[in-house]
C-alpha cells in the first residue's frame, strides 16, 4: 500500500514539475517592433514596414495588407484596389462609418512591362487616354504622376492619383483611390456626409505612406510629385 502511494505522489510531482516547465518556457509569438523591417505578411505587418528587394513602405495600423484580392476583407461597390497589384493597403478604419465613404486604398504593382524610363514614366495608365504625365528626375531614380483619375457608375465615384517610380531598370506604379457613393442615394438623414475634409485627410493617410516609401537597396526615400 505505502508503494502504491509513493508512487501515486511522485507521479503528481512529475506532473506538476513538468507543467511549471512549460509555463517558464512558453513564449507567445509577438509582432515586431515599430519600425522594423518584416518580410511580407499580410496580417503580421500591420503598423510595421514592409521591406521587400526592390521597396520598403509603411503600413499603418489603421491600414490592411493584401497580396491577393481574397485577402482584402473591405468590400465595396469600388475596391480598395483594382487588380492586377503586388499589395493593396486599404482603410480599415471606422473614422467614416455611417457616411457615405466606401473605401480607401493604395495599389502598388510592379510593371514588369515597362521595361524603360520613357515608357515607365509616361505610359497612360489602364483604361485611360489623353492623359498628361508631370515627371520629376532625381539622382538615382525618377518619378511621374497622372492626377486626377475617377470613374463612377451606379451611383458611385472614385477619385485619385497614380504615381510611377523608375529605378535601376524597374518600374513601379502607386495608384491612390477613395471610393465613394452619391449621398444623395440616401434618404435624409440615415448617414452623414462624407465632407471634402473627411476625403482630404484620407488622401493625406495615402500621400503619408508614399511619403515614407524608400528604396531598400540604396536606403532611398522617394520623393513622388504633389
């Protein structure tokens, strides 16, 4: 009896033992740092930076990553980003909940396409014509912008910019978008009005993530036109 006892305690003991062990030892994962520079993920990067070989940018917190269409979860009438892109950062704030925003989004994309400067910083963008390109020639690379963009239909409009980005035989292009539905589709009173303030300070959280684009080789912060 007294055996079978001992036994049964020191088996208690080694359970206990081995559960404070793991207790000390267990670490859960954690995000980076602000600041530091991760690998693509679309959901670890938020509010951090997204460094890959050619580009680094910010997400900030109030900003979802996508690499694939799937993986933006803010659905609208207008997306966040048109297809084909490499990222699609989108508002996924709740600022502007109740207006008639719809969505808010940057697209980058490499055109691998574009193969020179020429062609990279003065070729219309998809679907538009007779579009005039504002260029700016810097020390190791170049940018150009086409504003404004928009198209509408159905009762709802899109405004924006493109920016292209020339470097060391690549091309990148950066197009900023807020979508929009016409707040007079309402009936008064059921939302408010998404104001021209509300649409400007919504631009600048998409020139703020332009603004702090860098080109990782080099260390490089872009400077893209106004």
């Amino acid at each position: 009896m007294q055996t079978k006892t001992l036994g049964t305690l020191i088996g208690v003991l080694v359970v206990v033992l081995l559960g404070a062990w793991i207790i000390s030892t267990y670490h859960p994962a954690q995000l980076p740092s602000a600041g530091t520079n991760a690998t693509t993920s679309a959901t670890s990067t938020l509010g951090q930076t997204v460094s890959t070989p050619s580009i680094s940018f910010p997400v900030p917190a109030d900003f979802g990553l996508a690499t694939t269409p799937e993986q933006v979860l803010v659905k609208a009438y207008i997306p966040p980003c048109d297809e084909p892109f490499d990222y699609c950062l989108y508002y996924d704030g709740s600022a502007y909940k109740g207006t008639n925003f719809e969505s808010a989004g940057l697209r980058i994309y490499r055109r691998t396409d574009l193969t020179s400067k020429s062609a990279c910083l003065t070729s219309q963008p998809t679907g538009y014509t007779g579009l005039t390109a504002s260029t700016t020639a810097h020390e190791t690379y170049s940018v150009s912008v086409f504003q404004p963009l928009g198209n509408a239909g159905a009762g709802h409009y899109a405004s924006g910019a493109l920016y292209r980005l020339f470097f060391d035989s690549t091309c990148y292009e950066f197009e900023t978008r807020v979508g929009e539905t016409q707040f007079a589709n309402y009936p008064a009173g059921t939302i408010k009005q998404f104001t021209d303030a509300d649409r400007a300070a919504v631009f600048a959280s998409l020139r703020a993530i332009l603004d702090d684009t860098t080109i990782t080789s080099t260390h490089t912060n872009v400077v893209f036109p106004e």
